[in-house]
C-alpha cells in the first residue's frame, strides 16, 4: 500500500467509526431499561417498548463490533500492514478495500 492510499483508508475508517460513535450517542436513550408502570402504558405498549429495546441493544452491539473491526484497522494501518490478508499475507484487493476498509481477509481466504 502507498502513503497516499493508506491515508484515505485512514479517513474513511476514521470517519466511519466517527459517524457510528454519534449514532451510539443518540440512539443511548433507546436502550435505556424499559419502565414497567402499568398506569401509563398497556400491556401491549410495554412489550413492543421491550422489544423496540431489545433490537436497538442488538443494534448497538453490531455498531460496537465494527468499531472493533475499524480500530483494527487503524492499527493494521499504523503497523504499515493494511492491505494485505491476515491469512495468507497476499494484497486485498483495492475494490474489496474500497467497499469496505475494515476487511482484513483476501477474496481467496474469506
């Protein structure tokens, strides 16, 4: 990988994992545990809040696995590593880069 390559994945992940820090951010009142006071909601008003609860908890572990995936990007980048597959040590190819930054795998070992 060149500089120049390697500084644009470098803002492209930086600015991905950016985005998904303020979606976690604003999504954070979402996940808050549900209150179960039955004079105000129903029944059925609690149960989809609960499961309006559930999916967005799923929602938030997908976010914090790939932040997980970018920072060890950013770390194969700083490690002058980026680009290549961890299995077989082979270039990844640029347009499975550019589709996303994060891949750590060829085609060939994924």
């Amino acid at each position: 990988m060149t500089t120049i390559d390697s500084k644009h994945f470098s803002d492209v992940i930086r600015a991905e994992m950016s985005q998904l820090k303020a979606l976690s951010e604003t999504a954070k009142e979402s996940r808050a545990p549900v209150r179960l006071d039955q004079q105000s909601v129903g029944r059925l008003s609690r149960m989809d809040a609960m499961q309006q609860q559930s999916m967005e908890l799923a929602t938030e572990d997908r976010r914090q696995q790939r932040l997980t995936a970018l920072a060890a990007a950013l770390m194969r980048i700083e490690a002058g590593d980026y680009g290549y597959c961890l299995k077989c040590d082979h270039e990844i190819a640029a347009g499975r880069l550019a589709a996303d930054p994060a891949v750590s795998l060829c085609i060939g070992c994924a």
